[in-house]
C-alpha cells in the first residue's frame, strides 16, 4: 500500500499501527484493500525514498497513526499529488477532487486503489485523469477516472471492467462514487 496519508491500517478504529514498511509485509492485513493497496504501492514505488513517503504520511518514526476521516485530510492533497506527479497522472482542479473525498469519508483507500490499478495498466499508453463530474440536470457530483488514449484500444472497455471489478465492491459502503470510464476523446494538455 503506498505510505501515504495513513501508512495504517484504517477501519477498526481502536487499531493502531506503525508506519514503518515492514509492517505493510505483515498478513496482519490479509486480503484487505489496504492489503492490496500496500502491494500496489511497494511494486510501483519500490525505487522511491521511504524518508519522502513517512513525510507526507505526516508522521515520524517514533509516532504512531490511528485512522479516523478527519485527520487524514492533511494528507490526501500530498498522496494525490505525488501520486500524479510520480506516475504521471493527471489531477483536474485537485481541490474540488480532494474536497470531494473529505465529504465522503473512507473513499480515500478506494480511490488510491483504482488510481493505482488504472496507472498500473493504462498510465504507458494513455492518460489517466482523476476529477469531479457535476452533472448539471441533478446536480450530482462524483469522482471520475478517466483513460483517455490517443488511438483507442480494442480492448480498454475490457481492461477497464477488470480495473471496476477490484475496487467497486468496496464503494458499497461508502456515501460517494468513483467511476472510470472514458469520453474517447484525446489526451487533454
């Protein structure tokens, strides 16, 4: 799981965990999200400067972290941004994004986890966008992933399924939504 804003485990509230990345090898986790968020995190950023990731965990090595929505706010801007920076992905209007996720407590993990599999599979041959869709009829409001790629793959609708299949089940939950999808048009500048 990437050591972003909560290098802990998150759910259990009374459950504190160290944030030094051993314990992300640990089976403590399972077959959690933040289980496979950690495994994503470690493959994609195995060559990444742990001192930067306890950084913007906003931790230090002798603090411990409890989860809870509230105090993970401080975190979700850095984790985003490097996370865009580092993988090349883009971040529309990063403050309506991370407004939108403090709203809507636990999405964060969900997020970073489709995020993570969408660069993973996509971010070599397409762009991968993160925003706030406003549908102006209803006035509803969710976070968007899009793949956009410059010539289109037979097969992105197909590679997009599977990416939905690993992180949609653990919305069921949660007060907000996250799509991924694509709108066929270009990579935007």
């Amino acid at each position: 799981m990437f050591y972003s804003y909560s290098l802990s485990g998150y759910g259990a509230g009374s459950q504190k965990r160290s944030i030094y990345p051993e314990e992300y090898y640990s089976e403590d986790c399972g077959d959690s999200l933040q289980a496979k968020i950690q495994a994503l995190w470690i493959s994609l950023f195995s060559d990444t400067n742990t001192e930067y990731l306890k950084q913007i965990s906003g931790q230090s090595e002798s603090e411990w972290y409890m989860y809870d929505s509230s105090s993970c706010y401080n975190n979700i801007e850095p984790t985003l941004l490097y996370l865009a920076d580092y993988l090349g992905m883009r971040l529309q209007n990063a403050g309506d994004v991370i407004d939108y996720i403090t709203k809507h407590p636990g999405m964060f993990d969900v997020v970073l986890y489709a995020c993570l599999l969408a660069c993973e599979e996509f971010i070599a041959d397409s762009q991968v966008s993160l925003e706030l869709y406003t549908d102006n009829e209803s006035s509803d409001k969710y976070l968007t992933l899009y793949i956009r790629q410059e010539h289109y793959a037979d097969d992105i609708i197909e590679k997009m399924d599977k990416i939905c299949d690993e992180y949609e089940a653990e919305l069921a939950d949660q007060s907000g939504w996250l799509l991924l999808t694509t709108d066929y048009k270009p990579p935007l500048n």
